[in-house]
C-alpha cells in the first residue's frame, strides 16, 4: 500500500515511476494526463501495472508493459498495455473509491461506503471472489463490510473490517493464520503449500494477551508472511520465518517448527496436529535448516518495538521497516539486497534503528520485494537496497539511505514501492524556494536530543544495546590478545 505524507497543497502533482521498462525513468506531470482536472488523492504500484485515485473517487489504471491477467481492469488486445498512459476504469456511479492496493498482477480497492472490490489475476482466490477466475472488470468482495484498510500482496490478500484483520488467497507457510484452508490438487501438506483461501476470513488465532476480536489498524503482507498493526501500536507478525523476519519475539506462542501438517482437521482456533518434516523430500536443502520456521499464531514482535509505540508498518519480500511514533525508523528480515540500509549484507534478526536517519523524522515508508524508501517530513525520498530495475533513482544501488537528488526541487507526497517499481508523488517545489539542507549537510546540535535520550524508552533500549555491543566488541579483541599471546609462548623456544 502507498505511504503518504498529508499536503494541504493544491499545486500540480508530478507522478514520477522509477524501474519500469528495463529500468528507464517516467514522469507524467498532472496537466498533461487525464488527471489535469481531477487531484490525484492516493496511488499503488504492482509488479507491472500503477494505480492511481482522483478526489472526486475515480479511479485511473496505467499498464506498465502487461495486462494479461485483466490487473489494469479492463481487457484488451494487448496494444493499450504498452501505452503507459493513465486510463479511467469504468465503475458504477455509486461507487467512489477510497483507497488501493495493488499486488502482483491484481489490484484492490475499497470505497467510502465500506464496500472492497478486486480484479485481476486470481489463482490462489486472491481477490476473495470465491473462485480462483482471472477478473477483468471491478467485482466486489460481498464477504467484506465495514472496510477501512486493504492490502495486496503477490498472492495472498487482506483487510480491516470493523477493526477485525481479514485474510485470503494462498495459504502457505501459515501467513493467513490458519490451516484448515480448500486444498488444491496440488497441495503439498508440508507447510501447507498450494492451499488457499477463497473468500475473506477473520483472524482470530491472536496471542492470549490480546484475544480473539483485537483491533488492528494497519496490516502490510510480504512474500510468505503477515505483518499486522494493533491499534496500541504493537506489531504482530505470523507466516514463514525465513532469514530473520519472525525468528525473534515470543518464543511462548504455539509455532510448527520444521514440520507438516496432518491430514486431520483442525478448527480455526486452534493449531492442527504436526509431524516431523524429514530433509531431502525436494522442499528443504540442508541450508535451510533452522531458517524454514511456520508460524501460524500471530507472534508478538520483541525489542524495542514491543517498548514504543509503532505508527506505520512496511512489508518487503523478506524484510520489515517500522516507523515508531517519535518518527524513528526501524528494519529486521533479510538484508542481502541491502534493502535494510544498515550498510552491510546481513541478516537482521530484531527491529534494529537505522542510524542514517536517525537525525529525520519519518513519515512514510514502503518497501519492495529488494529495496525499501522513506519519506522524512520536510518531504525528502531517500532510498536504498537493489538498484536492479532501477527501481532507487539512484543508477546503483546502495546499502545506507540516500536521498534521491531528481526530486530536490520537489516535496514528495507519497510512495509505494513494489517488485520491480518505485512510484512517487510529488509537487514542485516554488521556483522562488531553494530546497531544505539535507540532515547529512547539517552538523547535529546534540543537545536537541538531551530530552528523548532521557526520557524514551525507545533510546533506553538503543543505548542498552549499545553498550553490549561495546562490551562484546572489546571482548572479542581480548580474545584475539591472549590467543596471539599464547602462540608466541609457544612459537618461541624454537626460534632461540
């Protein structure tokens, strides 16, 4: 789902699309589409297809080079695909669209009489129509009401109902939160693989603590796993725990660790029986050993997330970024791609600060399957991870947040980064203004930091850490002493 950063502006907005067409840029100011008469109000990036809403609730679908599976809501002979051009989807009159959310090669909307509608691609019943049929036309979700928050993922889907989290579509890896799911004919039980889910259910499998009608807020979805935002501002993760993205937190709550699932039936809310998953049956390497983790109970993320309030939340293919209320940015997961922006390659396996912006207030964030973005609230984008497609603005890609210098003359309003884009939404800057020093430009007044530092529980925490991180360093470099040491005291009576 795009993140924004709310603007009382109503200067021309520029929509500008990194990645698309083998890494190529676009920009498509407002005036010159056929949005020039219409704000734009929110937008969402696929795999391959861009969604855009006007104030008034229309909608308008942009192919970025394919529309097979009908994604941009209309069926064409494929020339209309390759004119990367706003298009305005045909919907009733009473339905005015409130928000989107655009998964791979599949598109949601919800609108503003509670109503959710999808269309696209559909063979793991991801748009919730109780079937696994590509859609080329907006249909709605009739099990869905009440909607205020919906998000796409690659093949699984979901939404906040009167408060209550819904999910739907592929099964596997336990990312919906339960099991007992229609299962196709080619479902491998291990992991529950190929399973799906093919209308909306609630989750209700949540931690004791919390109960069975807790309130979310926010819910982003990753390749195989569940991200969910309590309204208290707690951030509950549930699916695959692969390279770090669930291996920390509540160890207590009931998992399936290494294992398949029974034949037998199990209801929703309680875990069904397992059986040990042997190596070797073509679904696990020996590398995969203890980075292969189900976890079906919504788990309780730990650290200092579980210490401070989290205001928004962003899921990548395997890596998570969590901005908490005082506007600190946070990341954990798979950081291979750099897409962590801590500056190495490596596995995060708890919520860790990136210090790069540690001095900018964030305000909104998305992440991509192998990069991630940040928008701080002067309305810079930095971005950072694999530059792969070109999806970073940057021509290469970088381990730490950088800013995205094309937009310096522009306040970034929204973004949303998807597998293979980055979409923003900008308004230039007036040509009288010169752009804000970037906080790298800026030498910090430390003491702006004296009273957080004293009084957050989130900078307790930082600090606790670093200071183990202190101790453990000057330790490993007392080791390394007495190993040399006792080499020489053995080394040298030879050399006499």
């Amino acid at each position: 789902m795009a993140d924004d950063v709310k603007s009382p502006s109503k200067r021309s907005r520029v929509l500008t699309i990194f990645g698309c067409v083998h890494g190529s840029q676009l920009e498509f100011k407002q005036e010159d589409t056929c949005l020039k008469d219409e704000p734009i109000k929110t937008m969402s990036s696929g795999s391959d297809h861009m969604v855009v809403v006007g104030k008034s609730g229309r909608m308008y679908t942009m192919s970025l080079g394919a529309n097979q599976y009908g994604q941009c809501g209309f069926q064409d002979d494929g020339a209309a695909a390759m004119k990367m051009e706003p298009r305005l989807v045909s919907l009733p009159d009473d339905v005015k669209v409130l928000d989107v959310a655009c998964g791979e090669q599949y598109t949601l909307f919800s609108t503003v009489d509670g109503r959710a509608f999808s269309f696209g691609r559909n063979d793991f019943g991801q748009l919730g129509l109780n079937h696994t049929n590509s859609v080329h036309v907006p249909t709605q979700v009739s099990a869905l009401h009440g909607v205020s928050y919906i998000a796409a993922g690659s093949t699984h889907s979901a939404a906040i109902a009167d408060g209550r989290l819904y999910t739907w579509g592929d099964a596997s890896y336990g990312k919906l939160s339960y099991l007992d799911t229609h299962k196709r004919p080619s479902t491998v039980n291990a992991f529950n693989v190929g399973a799906c889910q093919l209308e909306p259910r609630a989750v209700i499998n949540w931690p004791r603590d919390f109960g069975e009608d807790m309130r979310v807020k926010a819910v982003s979805l990753g390749m195989h796993f569940t991200a969910a935002l309590s309204v208290d501002g707690f951030v509950l993760l549930f699916g695959r725990c692969y390279r770090g993205i669930l291996s920390q937190g509540n160890s207590s709550l009931p998992t399936s660790s290494l294992s398949s699932i029974s034949s037998s039936s199990s209801s929703s809310s309680s875990l069904p029986e397992i059986s040990e998953l042997k190596i070797g049956d073509g679904l696990l390497s020996q590398d995969d050993v203890g980075e292969m983790e189900m976890v079906v109970r919504p788990r309780l993320v730990s650290g200092t997330l579980s210490e401070a309030p989290v205001r928004r939340i962003s899921a990548g293919r395997n890596h998570m970024l969590a901005v908490t209320k005082s506007g600190s940015l946070y990341c954990w997961g798979d950081g291979f791609s750099g897409q962590l922006g801590v500056g190495q390659l490596r596995i995060q396996h708890e919520p860790y600060e990136i210090k790069k912006l540690r001095r900018n207030k964030i305000k909104a964030i998305s992440s991509g399957h192998i990069h991630s973005a940040a928008i701080t609230s002067e309305g810079e984008l930095y971005t950072w991870g694999s530059d792969l497609n070109g999806t970073l603005g940057h021509k290469s890609s970088v381990l730490i947040p950088v800013v995205v210098k094309l937009l310096q003359n522009h306040k970034v309003i929204k973004v949303s980064c998807s597998k293979k884009l980055t979409v923003v939404l900008s308004e230039p800057l007036p040509e009288s203004s010169e752009p804000a020093p970037r906080a790298e430009d800026v030498q910090p007044d430390l003491t702006q930091f004296s009273d957080m530092d004293n009084n957050s529980s989130e900078s307790r925490y930082r600090r606790r850490q670093e200071l183990k991180s202190f101790f453990e360093n000057r330790l490993v470099i007392v080791s390394v002493m007495v190993a040399v040491f006792a080499i020489l005291m053995l080394v040298l009576p030879y050399l006499q």
